[in-house]
C-alpha cells in the first residue's frame, strides 16, 4: 500500500498513568493503521481504554511508548504548542455536549479555529458559511446556540469540526446528548460528510450507532481485541503493522 494513503500510523503504542503508587496500563500496545477517507468506529467498554486512544490520535495526550505518525507528522516528539497546532489545523473535533460559546453567533462558533489560525475575516466568513452549508444550516449565521435545536446545535460542531479542512474529524459520543431520531440525523450528516472524502473516527459505546461506521475497532484491557470491516465494496480491508 502506498504510503500515501495511510492517515494514522499506530505502532507498539503504549500509555501508563501513576496512581499512588500503582501503574495502571490505559494501553498496552496498539498497533493501528487508518486510511484516508475511512469511517471508522472504535467502541469499548468503560475502562478499555478507548478514551485514552482517542485522546492520543486527537493530540490531547503523547504515548508512553511507541510512534504515532499523523499524516506522516511523528506527534510522539512534538512539544505542547506544535500538539496545540495540529490539533487546530489537522483535526476536527465534535463532542457530546457542543462545546459552543453561548454568546456568539453561529457563524461566530465556526469561524472560531480560523480565527486562532490567523485567517483574515473575509476569508473566515466565506468558509465558515460554506461548512454552515455542508451541514444543512444555510442562513443560520446569525443565530445564538439558545435559539437552536440540540440536533442544530451538532450541526454546528460538525460545522466548526469541517472549517479547517481537517485531515480527521474525531467525534466523541456525538450523539449523547440528542433523542434518537435527531441522533440518526446527525450520523446521516456524517455518512456524508464521509462519502465527500473525508477521514472520520467515531468513538462510542453504542452498537447502533457503530453500525454506520464502515469499520469497527475494539478495545479491550488496552488492546485491540477486533478489528472488523463492514459490507462489501466498501473501505479496503485495514492493513496490520508488522513487528
């Protein structure tokens, strides 16, 4: 395979935490490789340790041991304010609870990574609608997080997620906080946010919701325990690290 097509290179990656005086191993040797233009699933239950891999693959944290290469960057090495830049520039973020400044606007909410990014205001507000478009809010600039749906409010996280043109959107339990009709209309959104050819990682605890995920990672005691790809035709089978 060509490296080129390979987003997230995982290998022999480990995370040990000190409690008192106990080691706890959070992750005890991932090896993981995601293509572009996957959707993929990662589930496990509570105290796997898939909350410490998502935070590792979005640059919230570094491994103890082992490489981590995003998008052929080595992250294992970088200092805070290099993770603080990728995790701006390469991925986008979408959370259970919206995470939106409650006092600006939409269009406000997802301009907001330009802005830390240092783009000039006409260029903010022309990306910032285009995502408000990409995710059925058009005309909905102007609106507080208040005046909003729970299911718009997402829309707008996805929104803010897409502005950066991210290498991956990483989302966390995106539908959590959302009844089940607005939580299938939000995977809808990211069923095609992924058929335009971008890379998602979906982290939940919920088979249903998995099941829109091409490929099904899963974590147990801090290691992989499968790793499953779904339907025919689809992404090409994941390729397995060697040594």
């Amino acid at each position: 395979m060509a490296s080129n097509q390979i987003l997230i290179e995982l290998k022999g990656i480990e995370r040990t935490y000190r409690v008192g005086e106990e080691e706890v191993h959070a992750l005890a040797g991932i090896d993981l490789r995601i293509q572009r233009n996957e959707f993929l699933a990662v589930m496990g239950p509570s105290g796997s340790g898939k909350s410490t891999l998502m935070n590792l693959i979005g640059c919230l944290d570094t491994p103890t041991r082992g490489s981590y290469l995003l998008n052929g960057i080595a992250v294992e090495g970088l200092d805070d304010d290099e993770l603080a830049r990728i995790r701006n520039l390469e991925i986008g973020f979408v959370f259970q609870t919206f995470n939106l400044l409650p006092r600006a606007d939409t269009l406000r909410n997802v301009e907001l990574p330009l802005v830390y990014a240092g783009l000039p205001r006409a260029e903010r507000k022309r990306r910032g609608l285009h995502a408000l478009d990409l995710v059925g809010l058009t005309g909905c600039g102007h609106r507080k997080p208040n005046e909003l749906s729970g299911g718009q409010r997402q829309r707008v996280a996805i929104a803010r997620a897409l502005v950066t043109n991210p290498s991956l959107i990483l989302a966390d339990e995106p539908t959590g906080n959302l009844d089940s009709k607005t939580g299938e209309e939000i995977l809808s959104v990211f069923e095609q946010i992924h058929e335009a050819g971008n890379t998602i990682l979906l982290v939940t605890h919920d088979e249903g919701i998995a099941r829109h995920a091409r490929r099904i990672v899963r974590i147990l005691d801090g290691v992989i325990a499968s790793d499953t790809l779904r339907g025919a035709g689809g992404t090409p089978p994941p390729v397995r690290l060697e040594g």
